[in-house]
C-alpha cells in the first residue's frame, strides 16, 4: 500500500509515517518545516523529504492512501491535487481506526494524566504477554516508536486526544476511535480557541462516553464532580468509577497497600495513585489478573516529562513536567510537595498554550502553585504576539495566580539568573512546560543545580 503524510514532520504524524514503514508500507511525506526529534527519525528510516515545502506533483494516481495532518491548511496545495484525483483521504485518528477496527480498542481521553495511563496499561499488558498496538503521544524510555500497528496484535491501546482532528474535519480525535473500554481521567477546561465555553468541553466527553458499546467498560474519575454529574447520563455499558490507589510514603518512596501486601513504586502522587488506578481496570478488562498488574506497575518508570526526574544528590532533586493547564499544574505541584514535605520547593513554570496565554483564561489558576515555597511563572510576549493574541502584562498573571510566594517573568535569562542563585542544598526544582522556556537544556540545568 502506498501512503503520503501532509505534515509528516507532526509528533503524531511522523511516528505513525515509521510505523506503517516499519510494516512494509511504502511511505512518502511533505512538510513546510520539520525538527528533532522528527527530522533525525524520519531520515533514520529513509522517510524525510528530500525538500521542504509542499509540491502538488508529489500526489499521484498511483497513491493509495492520504494521511492529513493538523499543521496542513484547506488550501494546502498537495491536499487539493489529493481531491482532485479522488485519492481516498485519512485524517490521523481515521487511519489509525481502519488499522484497529477488528481490535478490542482501549482509548484514554481527559483533560490530564492521559500519557501516563496510556503508558502504564502498555507497560503492564507487554510485562503480562498481552500483545497490543499502541499509539501514545509522548517518548517512553525504551520505545523509539510511539506508534506500533500489527495484524497480530488483538488489543490496540491509544491516547485519545479532543483536539480536532484535521483541518477540513472538526470533530475531537477520540471521537473517531470507536472505543471498546474508554477512559476518562477528568475534565478541566481547554483549548478555548476550539471549546468556547465550558458546557461545549464537557459535550465532547459525553459524546465519547457514548460511544462505549453495551458490552464495553467506561472508567471514569470518581473524584471529579463535573465527570461524576456527566457520567451519571451514562448507562448502556458497564461503569468503573475509581480513585486514587491505597497507599503510603516512607523515606520518598510510595508504597501501595494491596490485599497481597505492599507494592513499592517508582512513581509518585496522589493524581498518579489515580491514574494507576484506571489503567488497572483498562487491563483487568482485557484479562490481566490483579497479581499480574501489581507485579508489573511496581517497574514502571513513568513517561517522558511527566514528573520526571532529571538530576538528584542526596539532598537536591531536580524534575521536570509537561504540566501547563491550571488542573495538571495544581496537581504535579500538590505531588511534589506530598512527597517531599521536609524540603523547600522552588517551582517553575512557562505560560505556552494559546489557552494559556489568555487573559481570561488566567483565572483558572488562582491557587495553583500556592504550596510551593517559591514559585515563578514565565511567558514570552513574542509567543503572545505570534499566536495573535493581546498583550499580556505581569501584573495579569501574578494576580491571576495570586500568592506572595510568585513571581512573574517575561525574560527568560532573568528567570534562569534566579534559579541558578538559589540555595540547592535541601532543595526541589519542579520545572513545567509544554514548551522549553525558549531552549533551556532542562537536563543540563538539573545537572548543574544539584552539583552546585
């Protein structure tokens, strides 16, 4: 089969391109601009253009398939040749349902923690024997590829993001996946460009939780009272509500309580008791036993970014996050602080999304970092400008934030100046963003902050 990516060089994009290589396809892509870690994948493989920029010639009768991508425009050049020669056209979550339709398909959607339960039920059901497709949206340490697609494999496990889809079909991601055991791991507003009030986000989760079938399994967060009211509207397929798992701290390691005895972990806070809790019932739905999960989830490391530790000393500790929305930040911080209760915590964080960047939008972090002992929040004003949006001032956001304990910064080398200044000794760093606060080697600053 024969398929060409417009937009091949997406996260998203670039890793299903490698798969479907990787499964004897033949593969061919454009893109306007194309960086690392994509652009060293794709040439690894023999995938990446030989030019930048998008040519309509490259579109052939010959093509099976077009896989579109979110980045590419409805004028796109190579898009409209596609339509005009009635080549059959895919968005990424389209695609990725015709290659699991036959599957038993276990999709992830929520407004946080998604990433990290796609990657616990992926770890558990490879320690178990359980084969499985997976497509997750962030690098896990031991995985080049973030999207595997096999004919062999009976479950596909995919991380199912409510963004849209592409740009000529406006509909969530997940709504495309047909889920047989969905997940929702919690609602808190985003993508405010898309979702211009609240009651149309919550919609979109609704409608996913419909689509379970009468012999599926919905899992959904217990401690969420918005997802508890919308789920109570669901009935035609068997309920989970779960909670974060029994547990306690002893010396920095979280221990869980089970009827088998204690199980240590590698991970940590109270959101991720959580999200262990779902990718339990996900992997139990598909035959795992609860001996079986315990043992495996006691070697999860965690995902990439996601309360991962970059640099440690005896008494420093260094971790970095891709916490950017008010419940993910509130969360990572409230973690961080609960398992280190005798040291200080400086944390840190870059305003990036366009939701984020918001005025209006600020608001919904009163209170987020308040336990930590110093927080700083940084934005760019190019990237205000860039995403088109109004100036935004640091007396905004230090009063959106609120706390004496913050401080707001529009410049990065200042921000880095006070971070580098700070007393380490008996100290944790938590550095969040979907971002890099403007290219900050964030493992080479741990390195040098815990050395200090």
């Amino acid at each position: 089969m024969r398929v060409h990516f417009i937009a091949i060089g997406g996260s998203a994009m670039h890793n299903l391109a490698i798969a479907l290589h990787l499964k004897g396809y033949e593969v061919s892509g454009s893109d306007d601009e194309i960086f690392n870690p994509a652009r060293g994948r794709l040439e690894k493989y023999g995938l990446l253009p030989s030019a930048v920029g998008w040519n309509p010639d490259r579109i052939t009768k010959d093509l099976d398939a077009i896989i579109l991508g979110m980045h590419a425009r409805e004028d796109n050049p190579e898009l409209l040749r596609a339509k005009e020669l009635g080549i059959k056209i895919y968005s990424y979550p389209e695609f990725l349902y015709e290659q699991s339709k036959d599957k038993i398909r276990i999709v992830i959607g929520g407004s946080h923690g998604k990433t990290t339960i796609t990657s616990m039920i992926i770890h558990v059901l490879q320690q178990n024997g359980i084969d499985c497709d997976y497509m997750v949206g962030a690098q896990l340490a031991g995985f080049e590829v973030m999207v595997k697609l096999t004919e062999t494999a009976k479950v596909m496990v995919i991380e199912g993001d409510e963004y849209l889809t592409s740009p000529i079909d406006r509909r969530p991601k997940f709504h495309l996946y047909q889920p047989t055991v969905g997940i929702i791991s919690g609602i808190a507003w985003d993508h405010v460009n898309v979702f211009p009030t609240f009651d149309i986000y919550v919609r979109q989760f609704e409608i996913f939780a419909e689509m379970i079938p009468v012999d599926g399994t919905y899992i959904y967060c217990a401690d969420d009272e918005v997802l508890c009211r919308m789920s109570e509207k669901i009935g035609q397929c068997r309920k989970i509500g779960y909670t974060a798992h029994a547990h306690r701290i002893e010396n920095g390691i979280t221990k869980l309580q089970t009827p088998a005895g204690e199980v240590p972990l590698l991970i940590f806070g109270r959101y991720n008791l959580a999200n262990l809790n779902a990718a339990k019932a996900a992997c139990e739905a598909v035959g795992v036993t609860e001996a079986g999960f315990y043992k495996a989830i006691s070697t999860f490391k965690g995902a990439s970014k996601r309360l991962e530790l970059v640099a440690k000393s005896p008494d420093c500790s260094v971790y970095k996050d891709f916490a950017h929305s008010p419940s993910k930040l509130k969360a990572t911080v409230s973690a961080v602080r609960e398992q280190f209760p005798d040291r200080r915590l400086v944390a840190c964080m870059e305003l990036h999304t366009f939701s984020s960047l918001t005025e209006e939008f600020l608001k919904q972090y009163a209170g987020c970092m308040s336990v930590a002992d110093e927080a700083m929040v940084y934005f760019n004003p190019q990237a205000v400008a860039h995403k088109k949006l109004p100036p935004l001032h640091c007396t905004a956001v230090a009063k959106a934030f609120g706390g004496e304990n913050l401080t707001v910064y529009e410049d990065s080398a200042k921000l880095l100046e006070r971070i580098r200044t700070m007393e380490s000794h008996g100290t944790v760093f938590l550095l969040m963003s979907s971002g890099n606060f403007d290219g900050v080697d964030l493992d080479a600053l741990g390195k040098e902050l815990v050395e200090k």
